[in-house]
C-alpha cells in the first residue's frame, strides 16, 4: 500500500508539473527498443519526469519502461559513466519524443535518484532542495518506524523482566522445600535438636529461605509423613507421600511449598476475561521427598 501511494504522489506531482525542469545536457537515456541499445538525448528533466528526444516511433501513452540515464556515457555498457535506473511511464507523445514520468517504488529509491541527479547538476537548487526533502521523509519514516517497534520492544522487555524474576522465584521455592525436607529428616542428628522437628519448626526454615522473594506472605507450608502405611499431615492440602520400601526401618516424610508468583511489572490485566499484557500471577508448588531412619 505504501507503494502504490508513493507512485500516486509521483504521478500527481508530475502531472502537475510541479518540480522545475532544467535542460538536459549531459545526459543519456537507454531503454529496449527491440535492437541494440543506442543513447537518446533528454531535453529538460527534473525530479519527477524528463522529456525524452527520440526519432524512433513514440511509445503508446500509458507504457512503462525502464529507464537507465548515464552520465556522460558512450554506451550502455561504459564502466566510466554513471548510471542509475529508474522505472518511468509515457504520460505523452509528440512528433520530437515522448514526455516521461518517473514511478518510484519507496523513498530510498527516489533518493537514490536524487543523488544521481546532484552528481550530473550539483549547483541545481532544484535538486538540492528535493534532496534535503527526501532526507526528511526518510528521517519521518524512521520516526513512524520507531513509534510502531517500540511497544513491541517494550513490552518484550517487560516480559523478559518477569520471567527473570518467576524463574528466581521457581528455584528459591524448589530450594526451600529441599532445605525443610533436609531438616526435617536430619533434626534427631543435629546438634541441640535430641528429636523430630515440628512442623512450625521446618516452616520456620523454609519462611528464612524465601526471604527474598516478593509476596513472601503467600507462602503455605505443609509437612506430611508416612510410617508403613500411618499417614500424618500438618495440613490437608496435598497427599502423603508414599509408603517407603523399607518401612517400617525408614519413614517416607515431604515438604510441600506453596508460592504466589506476582509480575515484578503487571501493565494492564483482564483477570476474569483471562487477558495479561504479560505474565499473569502464578502459583509455584514445590515438593521434596526424603526417607528418615525410624
């Protein structure tokens, strides 16, 4: 669509005769004509079309072309000439040539065109001040460009912030669940600790682990055992772990953790339409199981 609205302004622009012509001295146009390749004159030309000299039969109105102009060429094929092409439609025909407008594709090949044409006029106004505008339109593109990536970037970095911190939050959990648990089957053989510690004592533990985790209050501990087939829970949350299979020597005991996972960056959410502009709150469970010697 951005095409077709800059061959519109072209066409407009040139069909107005808008942008002042100079004299084409010094210029050559190639274009295929069915037989070798031969140089036609340019009687005036500017940023937006050119008269083209030919003695050959004009194309009908309406006819693209692709059109290389050279600077000071011998041929189409010289290596010392410069040379840009562009693609043009026959918008007239006389008995001396045919009247030319040119169809750019994007800003960067209008400028592109612009800066062939300061090289074969450099002290024409005309092209000077064309240029200064297609170095706006390119700096207005940029500028549109940027608005439209920014909120994508902007929200990828957010997202990357979050899960940063969920999978802070994900290990600081697992580890506090396998230190409780740790504790827990280790309290008789510690010293200053002659028995099992309770189930406060293993929350307690496990509370100093997350310490540094946001939302630390949402924290819910639950220690549960199971001594040949004699289950025993500090809650009713989660199932006891299995039996062991050496009971009743060794005692299946777990620590279940509980964590409410909080965006470290919310933006905007539609909880009930199930709409986050980035991660929603979620809840990360984290359980270890170890054998205690009974």
């Amino acid at each position: 669509m951005a095409s077709r609205f800059f061959r519109w302004l072209t066409a407009v622009n040139s069909d107005r005769r808008i942008a002042p012509r100079v004299p084409g001295e010094g210029l050559a146009a190639f274009y295929w004509e069915g037989d070798a390749p031969r140089g036609h004159g340019i009687r005036d030309i500017s940023t937006r079309g050119a008269f083209l000299e030919t003695d050959s039969l004009a194309w009908p109105q309406g006819t693209s072309m692709i059109l290389t102009l050279q600077i000071d060429a011998k041929g189409p094929g010289d290596p010392a000439a410069v040379a840009v092409a562009v693609e043009a439609e026959v918008v007239r025909t006389t008995p001396q040539g045919m009247g030319l407008k040119f169809l750019f594709a994007d800003v960067e090949e209008w400028r592109s065109f612009l800066e062939f044409l300061s090289q074969w006029n450099p002290n024409s106004v005309a092209f000077g001040a064309h240029r200064g505008q297609a170095g706006s339109d390119r700096q207005g593109q940029s500028l549109v460009e940027f608005c439209l990536i920014f909120p994508v970037l902007f929200l990828l970095v957010v997202n990357v912030v979050n899960f940063g911190t969920f999978m802070y939050a994900w290990i600081t959990v697992s580890n506090a669940a396998r230190a409780g648990a740790q504790y827990w089957i280790t309290g008789e053989a510690t010293v200053y600790t002659p028995s099992t510690p309770t189930a406060a004592q293993v929350t307690a533990v496990i509370t100093n682990e997350v310490a540094s985790l946001p939302n630390k209050s949402s924290v819910a501990v639950e220690v549960c055992t199971n001594n040949n087939g004699t289950t025993s829970c500090s809650a009713a949350t989660y199932a006891a772990p299995a039996a062991d299979p050496e009971a009743p020597h060794f005692v299946s005991a777990s620590v279940d953790v509980k964590y409410t996972y909080l965006p470290m960056i919310a933006l905007w959410s539609f909880p009930s339409l199930h709409v986050f502009a980035t991660m929603p709150p979620t809840t990360i469970h984290r359980r270890a199981v170890m054998r205690v010697m009974n």
